[in-house]
C-alpha cells in the first residue's frame, strides 16, 4: 500500500486518502478488511482500526479462507542473506524506538528520513530474497495445517504448487501492478493494466531468480 508510513498521535500522514476513504467504505458496508504490516510500515498506532474499521495483523496470521487453511505473513525476518535487518528488525519494532522516532523528529523530518530510507533500494527482486521465501513457505507447508502460504516482501509474483500445498507472493504492486486474489477456484495471479485484471504468468525467470 505505500512504501513507508510512520503514525503520529494526532497527525495522519499525506497521500493515500482516498484509498482510506475505499477502506473505510467497505467496513462501513460491512465487508471484513484485514491489513498485514510490512518492514516498511511497522509504526502504526490505532488509526486504522479506530478511524477506518480495519483489523491490522502486525505478525503472521493462520485463517480458514476459500477453502484453505492460509498462512499469511509480510515475509521479513525469514531470510538468511538479510543478516544485517534480521538484527536490526526486533530493535526497528519496538515500541521504544517508536516512541523516541516520533518524539525527536518533527513529523515533517522524520517522514523526509524514511522516505530517503525507503529508496536507498531499487525494488527491483533479489535472488537470494526470493529463493529464501520460497524456502521458508515450503517448510510451513510440510510442517503446518496450512495448504497455502502467501508471503510478499520478496517484489517477485510466483504461484508454486507442490503436493505439501501451494506458495503465492502477490509481486510488486509499485513497479508491476500485479495482485492476488483467493476464491472458489483456488488462487491465482492477476495484473492491473490500468482498465481491467488479467491472469498473469510470471516468466521461467521470473520465477526462479537464478
């Protein structure tokens, strides 16, 4: 949903408004919105439940979903290659570094840091990343009642089915526009062109990041 967003307690930061206003439409209609944290938004408050009527999951989530008994998770922490932010998640998390990051910085310069933060990488899909995520789903399939994993972080779309279940990660929403979604006939990849979804297949490369 946004490459960063830091909450205060009586500021809400700019841009995404009317995507809020669609959140909060479809609670008020009465449909369930669940919103799952990422690395890159961990510091929310209590807007989104309090103002928007959204369950926000900052951990993994297990549910019974179309069927199939879902693991869903951001996917960060899970990656051996990423030593340096496997340390660093648990310190970034706490609701003490929170507090000093939102008491030191006024709200424009701390958000001015995160930003620049936020695109010291290209976004573009690595390796190691994906073959990481790829590993840590199929584990939770041969280890768990789930049947299906859904991870992001890794920027790369793949739909992997194996005998123990089946691993989705929805892609790069920012650069490629692809999404996932779950019904009746089981999961599926999809791309936004702009007017319509259509079924999307990642390429032999895409897919394997080798």
């Amino acid at each position: 949903m946004c490459d960063q967003f830091i909450e205060y307690r009586r500021l809400v930061p700019k841009g995404f408004a009317r995507l809020q206003g669609r959140l909060a439409a479809w609670t008020d209609a009465g449909l369930p919105v669940t919103y799952l944290v990422g690395n890159r938004d961990p510091w929310h408050l209590d807007y989104f439940e309090s103002e928007l009527g959204v369950r926000l999951v900052r951990g993994a989530l297990t549910e019974r979903l179309a069927g199939r008994t879902v693991y869903l998770a951001h996917g960060d922490g899970r990656i051996p290659s990423e030593r340096t932010y496997n340390l660093l998640r648990p310190l970034l998390r706490h609701p003490l570094a929170y507090r000093l990051y939102r008491t030191l910085l006024p709200g424009d310069s701390g958000y001015r840091l995160a930003r620049r933060i936020a695109r010291l990488g290209s976004g573009a899909p690595e390796a190691s990343t994906v073959r990481g995520l790829r590993t840590a789903a199929h584990d939770i399939l041969t280890t768990t009642s789930a049947d299906l994993v859904v991870f992001g972080h890794g920027h790369a779309a793949e739909l992997d089915e194996r005998p123990a279940g089946t691993y989705l990660n929805p892609g790069y929403w920012f650069a490629d526009r692809t999404f996932a979604r779950l019904d009746a006939d089981g999961p599926a990849l999809l791309r936004w062109t702009g007017r319509t979804a259509e079924p999307f297949s990642p390429t032999l490369h895409e897919t394997n990041m080798e």
